[in-house]
C-alpha cells in the first residue's frame, strides 16, 4: 500500500500517492494490479477509483474521476464527514464530528486503503476513517451534482 508521510500540494496519479521523502520503493496500485485500479465487489454503489488525486494538506482534496469530472472538498467537510466507528457513534447521539478551527486543519498524511478509498491522518490526531470512492463522489458539492 502507497503510504504519504509528507503530504504538500501534489498532483498524485491515483494509485500511487507519494511524497515520502526516505528511500524506499514503495509499491505501485495501478489498474494491472489485481483489484488495483478495478471497481471493487462492494455491491451496486461501487465507485471505480479516481483517475488522479490533488492534495493540498492546507486547503482541499481535489479528485479527478475516470470520467474527467472535478471533485473539490475542503478540508472541513472531509474531516467532518469521517466514516470511523467513533465518529458515526458522534453522528448519531447528536454531537459534533469535528469542531475545530478550519484555518488550523491540515492533513498530515494519506494512504489509499486498496481499491476502494482514501485513509486520511490529520493534525488533530485522527487517522481512522477511510473515505470510500463512492462516498467522496457523492459528496461532490458542485452544482452538476446536486
């Protein structure tokens, strides 16, 4: 799995998310790969991973689909959208995800987690929620999309 230690304003093919400044090789999931660039077996919802993957760790996540379409989302509405056990349990008593200071959020690393979504480590300390590719093209706040 491709791990970003150093996340900076990057454009990153997907399947390969970098900026890890040891020395190492670090795996490449590309469309060759079993399951690596393939729609996964996760029911009728699936969402074919995204064709290339903007991070800029101060502002935005920019994804662009297979389609060409542009998915912009602030770093606010992904951290407060976080798909983990611990914060779903917070959505559903009622109370906040996340309630910090948007000018002081910043991504601290990226993983893609297999085929099928983005792991994102903030500066807050959190790092468990993996945000599928079907729930990031859903949340396109763009006005074709909604």
């Amino acid at each position: 799995m491709a791990r970003c230690h150093r996340v900076l304003t990057a454009r990153v093919p997907c399947g390969r998310l970098s900026g890890d400044t040891r020395d190492r090789e670090e795996p490449d999931i590309s469309a060759d790969d079993p399951g690596g660039g393939a729609a996964t077996d996760r029911g009728p919802a699936a969402t074919a991973p995204p064709a290339d993957i903007e991070i800029d760790r101060d502002e935005a996540v920019t994804i662009t689909w297979i389609d060409g379409h542009h998915t912009r989302l602030a770093l606010a509405d992904l951290r407060r959208a976080c798909p983990c056990a611990r914060c779903q349990q917070l959505r559903r008593s009622g109370r906040p995800v996340w309630s910090g200071d948007p000018a002081n959020l910043r991504i601290a690393g990226a993983e893609l987690v297999g085929a099928w979504g983005l792991g994102l480590a903030w500066n807050d300390g959190h790092a468990t929620g993996v945000h599928e590719w079907s729930a990031l093209r859903a949340s396109c706040p763009c006005g074709a999309c909604r």
